[in-house]
C-alpha cells in the first residue's frame, strides 16, 4: 500500500476559502496559481505550529502578516483573472 500523501495544493486552496469564502466561486480557476496557492498552506500551516507550540509572539505576528498578503494578492489575481473568462 502506498503511503498517503500531503498535497500542498489542495491543502493551500482549502484554508483560503476557509477563511475567505467569498474566493469559493473562483476555485476553479486557482490551478493557475499553483505555487502562489501552495505557499500560502505552508504559511497557514507554520502559523499554525507557532500558535500550537506558543512560538516567539514577533515571528508569529511577522508570518501573520505573510498569511494577509498572500491571501490579498490571490485573492486580486483570482478575481481578476475571472473577468477575463468566457
């Protein structure tokens, strides 16, 4: 049997429209920013840790604000990139 394996992407895409649902109706358009989308998981994912092992509060806050920007400009991307569909 093979061992599971962690998909960055699909992690990524569902925190943002977790925490963005309003991003839900763009989904299917987010395979364009495949990278963008799998860095904000691992983002999401090393806040998470900091919060959970109660890491250094400036670090913390510091990758917070990674997590705002990174949502913000997938989020600009995806919704404009939805005005050049048919």
């Amino acid at each position: 049997m093979e061992p599971a394996r962690f998909d960055r992407f699909r992690y990524g895409l569902a925190a943002l429209l977790m925490r963005h649902p309003h991003l839900r109706p763009y989904a299917l358009i987010a395979h364009r920013r495949i990278e963008d989308v799998e860095n904000y998981g691992d983002a999401i994912r090393f806040r998470e840790k900091l919060i959970a092992e109660a890491g250094d509060k400036t670090l913390l806050e510091e990758c917070e604000r990674f997590c705002v920007e990174l949502a913000d400009e997938l989020q600009s991307y995806l919704v404009a990139s939805h005005a050049d569909l048919p």
